[in-house]
C-alpha cells in the first residue's frame, strides 16, 4: 500500500494526560476562559492523547459554558457538554 513506498515508517507516542492538561490550561489563557483545573484534567483524558482534540473539546465546552452557563469551564458543565 501507500505507505511502503516510504522509506520510514515511524510510531510516534500519545501525550500524556497531565501534558494535554497543561495545554488545555494554556489554550484557555490564550482564549481567556476560566477553567477550573479538575475540568482541564476532564478534557485532557476524554481527548485520546491528542493535543488538536483537545483544543476542540475546550472550544465546544467553552460555547457550552457561555451558553447554558455563566461562561466557567468547571467539571459539571465540561461533563453536561
């Protein structure tokens, strides 16, 4: 198939959860929203070990949060989301 004709094929690792954690901590400094950690550590383990599938869940629990919230990303609106 198509990737024999490469001449690497490589693996590389997932992130790990207190990684991703930090990142979503950072994304939402840089989007200006409040997330209360354990809501961080929530995205991060349901986001499969990938940094782009983190961010998006942030994002669209972020839209939750200003719609059916007060615009906080705690446990209970990431989990409702």
């Amino acid at each position: 198939p198509l990737r024999a004709r490469f001449g690497i094929s490589s693996h590389m690792e997932y992130y790990q959860e207190r990684d991703l954690e930090e990142i979503v901590k950072r994304t939402a400094d840089i989007f200006e929203v409040e997330v209360i950690d354990n809501a961080a550590l929530e995205i991060a383990l349901r986001s499969r070990g990938t940094p782009r599938i983190a961010n998006r869940l942030l994002k669209r629990v972020r839209d939750f949060a200003q719609i059916m919230g007060d615009g906080r990303v705690d446990k209970a609106i990431t989990d409702k989301a």
